[in-house]
C-alpha cells in the first residue's frame, strides 16, 4: 500500500468488492493483460494499483501462511513476517496460561 491510498481506497480494499475482485483474479489463475487492463477500466489507479498490489503479496505469502489469501499484506510485514512454523516452534517454548 502506497501513501497515495486513501482511507476510502483502503477500506475498498477490505470490503466484499475488492474481496471478490480478489478472488476472481485468484480463480483465473493469475493476471492477464486483459484482467488488468479491464480493473483499470473499472476502477480508478488507486484501487487497481492496491489490488494487484495485494494479489503479487498474496502470491509471495503463500510460503510462510497457508491462508495467505484470506489475508492482507503491506510490504514491510510481508518481508519481516515469520514463517508459520518457525512461529509455532518459538510458542512452543512459553508455558500456555
């Protein structure tokens, strides 16, 4: 997510359009030229920028969280982000209260 983004934009983003836009892209199999050229069409820069923002950062999740496409990314978390694994070992070793 770029700071151009709006609060609207980012809450467009979040919402059933934006989710099934996502999941649209997700069942073609991936991005084609005429998928992307049909978002921008329909949508302003922005948001087509914000959701093929989130479809490359999804794509790239899928190796640390296996619901990566339920999810949402920015940049930074995702390059930070710990695999699942390596999370639930680190839990492990604190006592459950």
């Amino acid at each position: 997510m770029n700071s151009d983004s709006s609060l609207d934009d980012i809450r467009w983003l979040i919402g059933s359009e934006a989710a099934g836009l996502l999941d649209q892209h997700r069942a073609s199999g991936g991005s084609s030229v005429g998928a992307v050229r049909e978002l921008k069409r329909a949508h302003s820069d922005a948001r087509a920028h914000l959701l093929l923002e989130q479809v490359e950062f999804r794509r790239r999740a899928v190796a640390k969280f296996p619901q990566a496409e339920r999810m949402f990314f920015l940049p930074q978390a995702l390059q930070q982000a710990m695999d699942l694994h390596v999370a639930r070992y680190k839990a492990a070793r604190f006592p459950a209260t």
